[in-house]
C-alpha cells in the first residue's frame, strides 16, 4: 500500500483532468477490471452540474528581483485549484487577495481550491509570505478551463448475494498523503484481498472525485443501490497511526453502523466517537435525505482533525506502515463481521446434552472449560432463527468471529441448524 502511494503522490490531480486519469491508469494496473467513465461538462447530476474540465501546465510567481516565491513544480498546492489563466504584473497590494497561507502552520502550504468560480491564485507558507517586500510581482499560470469531462471509476467483485457492500474512495486532492491517497490504496488492498476469497456478498468500489463525484455516481445508480446495498463504509484518512474515528450515517443504527461500532469497541476501545453534525465527505451525499444509503465512515484520525490536514504538511511522514495496515485491517474486521452476520436456527427443544456430544472437552480452548461452555450456552440460548449474530454477540459480550467460531462447532455437533436450514430466516 505505501508503494503504491508513493506512486501516486507527485500526480497533480484535480476535480478533472489528466491527473486523476492518471491516477486511474496507475489503479487499473492494480485492479484489471476497473470501469473508468468519463461524464462530459454540461451534464446535470442532481441539483449540480459537470463544470469545465481544467488542465493546468505550469504556474509560477516571481518577487521584485526575479526570485521565485511559488512554482507548481515545486508543490502541485502552489496554485489554487481550478485557477483561470493570468500573465499579469502586480504589486504587492493588489496580489494579496491572491494569496493564501496559514498563520497557524506558518511552514505549511494550504490547499485552496476554487472549482465553481473563476479565480487564479498562489499558496505559500505563512513565513515566507511575510517576508514579500514592495514592488512589482508577475503572476503566471499557464491553464486551460474547457469544455471536457469528469472522470471517475468503479469495480464489482461478484459474491453469492447480489446484495451489495458498497466501499467508496476519492481521487482529487493533489500531494497530501492521508487526506487523500490513504483511501484509495486501502481500497485496492481491500479489493485484492475479497478476490482471494469466498464472497457472501457482493462488493461495489467506487472511485471518484469527491462531492460531485459521488453525487454523480449517484445519480446514475442510485435506484440500483437503494435496492442492493446493505452497508457502505467512506473510506479517507486512513494512513496515520495516532487514532481510530467512526462517523456514523445520518440516522444511526443502520447495519454499517453497528458492525462499525462492534469491531471499534472490541479492538479499538479508545477509538473517537463524532455525530453526523461532524460530516465533511461523502458520507454527506450517500446519507442525505431522499437517498439514506446505509452509510458510515470508519477511518484513521479524522479528516480535519488532524494537525496537517488540507496542507504539504500531510505529506508521506505522515502516512505510516502501521498506520495504513491499521486502517485497512479495522475496514476488514467490519466486512469480516458482516460475512460471519448469519442467522442460526433453534434445533433441540430446551438446552441440548453437551457431555454426550463431548462438547465440553472440544471447545476448552479460550480461557477455562467452565467460561466456554458458559459462552456456548449463553449463544444456544438467543439462537431462534430470528436474531442475528451480531445482535447475540452484542448481547452476550463477545465479538462476532469467536461467536461464529461457537456457532460452526455447534452445527457440527448437531445443537443448531446452519443458515438457511428449513425453517431458519
């Protein structure tokens, strides 16, 4: 996952243009079956529409006596995102309103986009900015805004059920790191492992600029996921190593909700809780109203939460191996969850003889015998071919997975009925 994110991070990606296209060609040889689509500027998408496509060459502003204050082939954040093209001589009064820098992170670069007016403009470090001296200045940023496409792309990895798990990704931050590339390359680790294995469900990735992006795919399928989709994860901000943060979808209490919840209290304990009120990315547009796809977010330290968010500072010291195995393992658990969420079926009135199935003795392998059969039991005692396994885990005090390692010795043995026995939901 880190190589490939280092792969990535030098591409100038945008809303649009051939830096995300880039970027899918970098994923397809990942992942042979990506879709890429392109949707042409003009295109209504909802309440949204396509905007120009931009292409941006070179960009560079240069100080009083020929000193380079910014230049695009230094950081691709020197330039505003989206910036019309200027060739122009200013002084320093009039460039001001076109730059941008963080007094608070005074060596950072800020991010700073401008998508849906025109605009042109420089980002720079706090420090150095006010180190700018009178005089003449030329701004020139060499781009093109016209008419073009978007481009965004997805992948279907069949399963048993056309019932889908639905993992979304974003492709449109140029140079940071966590904010953005942590998530597509959890994505495709997640995408190769689900390969590799027998599937319950289906899984749909997407990849897509964000906002529009999303509302985009949305408006093409979103008859097609409010009919199939059983749980949605966000996946941004995945690469760090000092936390694990869960947002949930706009209601709570969906399916992604609660297997989020399970997998973060019983491994990640001191994982941050926020509200949907804390929503900042595509969980916006997959739990608004009318849509209410159930969604959850289930991350790293959270976007914007983190010191060097929306700047160079989150740049590949911020992204760990450790911390990218975190995140994509915590994502896995939860899909793991929902694999193992069966249904058990009642199958001997009252409890079941144990000793003459010699369950006893077999299952002594997690702490004492007597603290096994205690949790064999307690399971058998909520199997009704009703409640889920989750919902027994959650109410016996266990984590699913040493739940369904009881619940497939059981049915070995003969106690309960498998999922899908006659008379088993």
């Amino acid at each position: 996952m880190l190589a490939l994110l280092k792969r990535l991070f030098p591409i100038c990606r945008s809303l649009t243009g051939n830096g995300v296209r880039e970027t899918f060609d970098i994923l397809r040889g990942e992942l042979p079956d990506l879709a890429v689509h392109e949707v042409p500027t003009g295109t209504k998408v909802f309440d949204w529409t396509i905007p120009d496509e931009w292409t941006i060459r070179a960009a560079r502003l240069t100080g009083p006596d020929g000193e380079v204050i910014a230049d695009l082939a230094w950081n691709n954040l020197h330039v505003v995102g989206y910036s019309e093209p200027v060739d122009a001589c200013l002084d320093l009064e009039e460039l001001q309103p076109h730059l941008h820098s963080r007094p608070d992170l005074p060596e950072a670069i800020p991010y700073v986009t401008s998508y849906y007016k025109r605009y042109w403009g420089f980002c720079l470090p706090d420090a150095r900015r006010k180190t700018l001296r009178p005089g003449t200045y030329h701004a020139f940023i060499d781009s093109t805004l016209a008419p073009g496409s978007m481009t965004y792309a997805d992948l279907v990895i069949p399963g048993a059920s056309p019932e889908e798990v639905f993992l979304s990704t974003y492709v449109c931050h140029p140079s940071m790191a966590n904010n953005e590339l942590s998530g597509p390359v959890v994505a495709v680790a997640l995408a190769h492992w689900l390969a590799e294995r027998p599937r319950r469900y289906t899984y749909r990735f997407v990849f897509a600029p964000e906002t529009i992006g999303a509302i985009t795919y949305l408006s093409r399928n979103l008859k097609h996921m409010q009919e199939k989709t059983v749980a949605g994860f966000n996946l941004s901000c995945m690469g760090d190593d000092r936390s694990y943060s869960y947002v949930p979808s706009r209601k709570g209490g969906t399916l992604a909700d609660k297997v989020a919840l399970h997998v973060l209290r019983r491994f990640h304990p001191d994982f941050v809780r926020y509200t949907f009120l804390d929503r900042q990315s595509d969980e916006r547009q997959y739990c608004a109203p009318g849509i209410d796809l159930p969604f959850c977010a289930v991350m790293r330290t959270k976007y914007s939460a983190f010191p060097e968010y929306h700047t160079s500072l989150d740049n590949l010291d911020v992204v760990t191996e450790k911390g990218l195995e975190g995140g994509y393992l915590v994502v896995r658990r939860c899909l793991e969850a929902l694999e193992a969420n069966l249904t058990y079926g009642q199958k001997i009135l009252c409890e079941p003889q144990m000793g003459r199935r010699g369950l006893y003795a077999t299952l002594s392998t997690v702490g004492s015998t007597d603290g096994c059969v205690t949790n064999m039991m307690d399971l058998i005692a909520y199997v009704d071919g009703k409640t889920s396994l989750l919902d027994i885990a959650e109410t016996i005090g266990l984590d699913i997975f040493q739940c369904d390692r009881l619940a497939r010795t059981l049915v070995e043995h003969g106690v309960i009925d498998p999922p899908g026995a006659e008379g088993n939901a």
